[in-house]
C-alpha cells in the first residue's frame, strides 16, 4: 500500500477527539495547581494577596490559551 492510499483509508478523528479531550484535561490539572498554590500562598502571606492573585490570574490565561490552542489544532487534524 503507498503512503498516499494508507492516509486517505485512515481517519483520524478519534485521534483529534483524543488530543481535544487531553488538552482539556491538562488544562483542568494545571489550573488546579495553579489555584492550589496560589491559595497555599495567600495563607502564608495575606498581605501579598493582590499580588499573588494578579500572577495567577495571568498564568490561569496562559494555561487556557495552550488548552485553546491544542482543541483548534485537534480539530483542525479532522
């Protein structure tokens, strides 16, 4: 079988509902961690609270635009 014949047989969307459904959950674990920490921190220090809310805001946008990215690129694979 040549390679062109192989990729028109196989599909991958399973493959791009499995890579959507990871970033999700990555980002899911991530934003947890993030909130985690950001509240163990805050306890030890609450008059850096501002502070420490701002920062973690900033990573939790980074984390959903990663997970973003990777569900428009899954679904792009279709």
């Amino acid at each position: 079988m040549s390679l062109a014949l192989l990729q028109e047989t196989v599909s991958y969307v399973p493959f791009a509902a499995i890579g959507a459904g990871l970033a999700a959950i990555g980002a899911g674990i991530g934003i947890g961690k993030i909130g985690a920490a950001a509240m163990e921190a805050m306890a030890r220090q609450p008059e850096m609270q501002g502070k420490l809310q701002s920062s973690a805001i900033v990573l939790l946008a980074f984390v959903e635009a990663v997970a973003l990215f990777a569900v428009v690129v899954s679904l792009i694979a279709k």
